[in-house]
C-alpha cells in the first residue's frame, strides 16, 4: 500500500484518499502551547493545506485545574485542526509513579480512536501522560509508526537531564532519579527525606523495592515503578519504524541509554515563517540596543541569569531587556525575577503573546538570549529569531551549540555563568560591527513546510519498506 492509495486494514474506501496522519502527543492546545504543541499544530496544519487528513490525539493533564475526569474524553477543533483529547490521573505524589510511563487505560483510548479514524501513518510528537503503552496499540494497527524525540522524555523521568544538584545527565541512575523526583517537589516530605538519604541508602531501597512482598508498601512500589521505567520505554521505542532527532545531542543520548542506532535519523525542525518579518533593527538605526527573553519563566529556563547580567552591566550603557513569557507550571518564578530586577528600568516583563505575534516581537530586538541551564533540544524560538535575522546569545551546551556557533550567527556562554553572559551583552552593545557580522552569518531556516514534506517522503518510505 502507497500513501494516498485505499487501505488495506479493514478500514476499506470506494476511492482513492488524502494520506490520513494521526498526531500525538503530551498535551495541546489551547492551555499547552510550548515547543512540542507548537510543532505539532504546524505539522498538523501543513499537511492540511496539502489535501491530507491531519488529526492530533493528547492528553490532558489534571494540572491546572480541569473539567476532564481521567479517562474523560472531549472533541474539538483548534485552528481547523480536529484533536480528540483524554483526562490524565491526577497528579500527586501518592498516585502510582508507572502511570507516567506505563497506562493501560490511555492506551484503550487511543485504541478506540485509531479504530475510529483509520490513521495510515501515527507520529508520535510526544508520549508523556499518553504513556509507552500507545505504541504497543499502535503497532497492532500495522501502519508505520513514527516518534519525535522533542525532549528527553524516553530516557529521563523528569525530563530535563538537570539533576538536583544541578549537574547535567546523561541517563536514568536510580540513587539520582529518586532524588530528582523528589527536588521537584521542594515542600514535600519526600523531599526533604531524599535529600538527607545518601546515594547508597536509595540504591538498596531500589534493591528492597524488587522483592516479592515489599512493593506492597507505596514508597517501594514507587522506587519500583522508577526503577523498572528505562527498560519498559526502551522496549516500546526499539519497536517503532523511526525515531526522528532534533539534535545530534539527542541522537546520541537515545542510543547510550540503549535506543537502535539504525532507527534514529537526525533532522532538525521546520517552523512557520509565514509571520516573521526581517528585523527593523538594522545596525545603528536607535541609540539603545535591545535585548529579549522568550520562554517559560521557570529556572530551567535560566532568565535569572540574564537578569543578574542585565543589571551587572554599567548603567551608562543604553540597552534594555524585554522578557517575554509566563510563569505557569512555576508558579512564583515571575515574583522571584522581578524582586531581582528590582528598580532597574532597563528590565520589562512584557508577558505573554499570541503564536502569530512572534514576528512583532522579534522585529524590534536586536538579540535573542537563551541563558538555559539544560539540554535545550533546540528551541523552535531560536529557528524563529534566524528567520527574523536576530543573532542569539546562548548556553553553551549541547542542543543549543549545534544551532548557535560562537561568533558566526550568535555567540555561547559556559553554564551558569552570569559574569561570562553579561560580557558577550556588552560586546555586543558596544563593538563596532559584531552585530552586522552575527547577522551576516545566519544562515537559511527549514520552513514548516519544507518539514512536512521531508515527513511525507519518509512515510512514503516506510510504507514502501513495509509492503511486501
């Protein structure tokens, strides 16, 4: 069977018909519209336009607060694309921690969904709260099966690969992730007791934790559930047609934690152009040169940093800093930069704004600044500024450092280093031509619809290989 062509699995048509593509992923619009949900919906609306059938199925999560029970199911259309969306479990510390990778209950919805809409290619953009158990599901459907690693989800339960005490990761150590799980509940017992447990007290409670009767008792079926989570997941992504990486970054970290290396391609994200503009900050067009922070106001992000390097600069230097973006999910965040900010007038916290205001937003900066302190896999607002013609300032750190090359289009700063950051701000609000020259180094930027069709080829190849 060729995409395009009637299906061959039960689901029979009197005519030949568009490719239909079923999306999923974490969570989605309207109240998720971070990188994944971005790429997703323009994936989705890409192949629209090309005459196919695009849905997206997700979750939905407890938090913030929602009318969905688990298990709940609600159909709607978000920007002409139909998305069928499923109630998560609550989320707690007492709820069972498989839940997050390991959901039977998700997975019979997913099932009753395929059955209804017949998808001939599934693309999975994201499988946190849909849980592993949809590619099982999938894969008895016996179309191709694609996965997109937008973070490091399948090798990291918190996905980040920061640990609690700051250091970067490079896989699943149980005395590690135990204590990472609990860091991100600072105000819980857990917490507080995982803190003060040393590395080899929680790796015999992972030993414990595989005894026969002990799991009985929560807090070593907890450890269980963790410990079991790295080979559950790679199983299921080792039975996938391919795993698409955003990063060589990502590639890499797959494979070492036991990912097949044929089935990882690295291919770097699409965007939607159709609402950036070129810059109008051209060199020497204002006095003041202008700094700007998109993203989630949360410390991973690391805009305390840019913060502390924006006010450490010398108050005689007109520059100024626009931060963009919301605390949600770090609720506080915000409070904790602005007291920081303090009575520096050269910082404004501009809030959020809608997708199609990107291309205002980068039109009046004169440099992007991505100060993360983790494994960034390339933020789709990076690929944004590029198409605008802004350089970026960024972490040096693997994800990021692949895209922004020092002194070409952007310029790297070591990890955490506030000092460092606030030298390459004044460089570039201070020497005489860099910013020209960033400019002149940035390169062209895959469009999302030269994504959709590098996606459409692949399909069509993985349906070829299929057919006997």
């Amino acid at each position: 069977m060729l995409l395009g062509l009637p299906p061959e699995n039960g689901c029979h048509q009197e005519n030949p018909a568009p490719v239909r593509i079923l999306f999923a992923a974490h969570q989605f619009f309207p109240e998720h519209r971070a990188g994944t949900e971005v790429l997703t919906l323009g994936l989705a609306r890409a192949m629209r336009v090309r005459g196919h059938e695009a849905r997206v199925f997700a979750a939905k999560r407890s938090v913030p607060a929602t009318d969905l029970p688990a298990g709940g199911v609600e159909d709607y259309d978000f920007e002409g694309v139909p998305v069928r969306r499923i109630g998560r479990p609550k989320e707690s510390l007492s709820r069972p921690f498989r839940l997050n990778y390991a959901n039977p209950d998700m997975a019979g919805a997913f099932s009753d969904y395929l059955r209804d809409f017949c998808p001939e290619i599934v693309h999975f953009m994201h499988l946190q709260g849909l849980s592993a158990d949809a590619v099982p599901v999938a894969r008895a459907s016996g179309v191709p099966i694609v996965y997109t690693a937008t973070d490091f989800w399948a090798v990291c339960p918190v996905v980040d690969l920061r640990r609690h005490d700051g250091e970067m990761c490079s896989g699943p150590d149980p005395g590690h992730c135990l204590r990472c799980l609990a860091s991100r509940q600072p105000a819980s017992r857990l917490a507080r007791l995982a803190e003060h447990t040393p590395a080899p007290v929680l790796r015999a409670a992972d030993a414990l934790s595989r005894v026969s009767r002990l799991p009985k008792l929560l807090p070593l079926r907890q450890v269980r559930d963790l410990s079991e989570r790295p080979a559950y997941i790679r199983e299921r992504v080792n039975s996938l047609d391919r795993v698409i990486a955003p990063t060589r970054l990502t590639r890499d970290l797959l494979v070492r934690n036991g990912v097949r290396p044929e089935l990882v391609e690295v291919s770097h994200y699409g965007i939607d152009t159709s609402n950036v503009a070129p810059s109008r900050r051209g060199e020497g067009s204002s006095p003041d040169f202008r700094f700007g922070f998109i993203g989630t106001l949360g410390p991973h992000k690391g805009c305390d940093l840019l913060v502390r390097a924006v006010r450490s600069l010398p108050r005689r230097m007109d520059v100024s800093l626009d931060i963009y973006g919301s605390d949600r999910g770090f609720e506080g965040f915000e409070a904790k930069l602005r007291r920081l900010a303090g009575d520096d007038v050269r910082i404004s916290f501009l809030g959020t704004f809608p997708p199609e205001g990107i291309g205002d937003v980068l039109a009046d900066m004169d440099a992007l600044i991505v100060p993360s302190r983790w494994y960034e896999n390339t933020p789709l607002v990076v690929y944004a500024a590029f198409a605008a013609g802004v350089p970026v300032v960024a972490t040096d750190l693997g994800g990021l450092s692949e895209v922004v090359e020092h002194e070409k289009n952007g310029l790297l700063f070591p990890l955490e280093d506030a000092s460092e950051l606030a030298r390459c701000l004044e460089r570039l609000a201070g020497e005489l031509g860099l910013l020209g020259r960033l400019r002149g180094g940035i390169g062209p930027v895959k469009t999302i619809e030269e994504n959709a069709e590098e996606l459409l080829a692949l399909y069509n190849s993985l349906v070829k290989r299929g057919t006997p």
